[in-house]
C-alpha cells in the first residue's frame, strides 16, 4: 500500500471552490433549461387546445 497524504489547505479550498462553482453553474443551466422547454411544451399544448 502506499503513503496516503492529505491535501493542503490551499489544495483543499481550490477543490472546494471548483466543485461549487460547477455546481452553481449547472444548477444555473437546469434552472434555464427547465424554463424554457416549459415556456415551449405550455405554448405548443395551449395552442393545440385552442385551436
């Protein structure tokens, strides 16, 4: 087996900051996504309803 070692703190932070970061991001992109294609399946459903 070999030598485990711990990050450093700066290693540690730096890591930290990505993972939130790419999470952030990708909670930002869903958010939209979901927005948007229900924005589009309500115009596309109303307007087959009301037509």
């Amino acid at each position: 087996m070999k030598k485990v070692t711990w990050p450093s703190f700066r290693e540690a932070s730096n890591s930290s900051i990505v993972v939130i970061t790419t999470v952030l991001l990708l909670m930002g992109f869903l958010a939209f996504a979901d927005w948007g294609l229900s924005a589009v399946f309500d115009l596309v459903l109303w307007r087959r309803v009301g037509g």
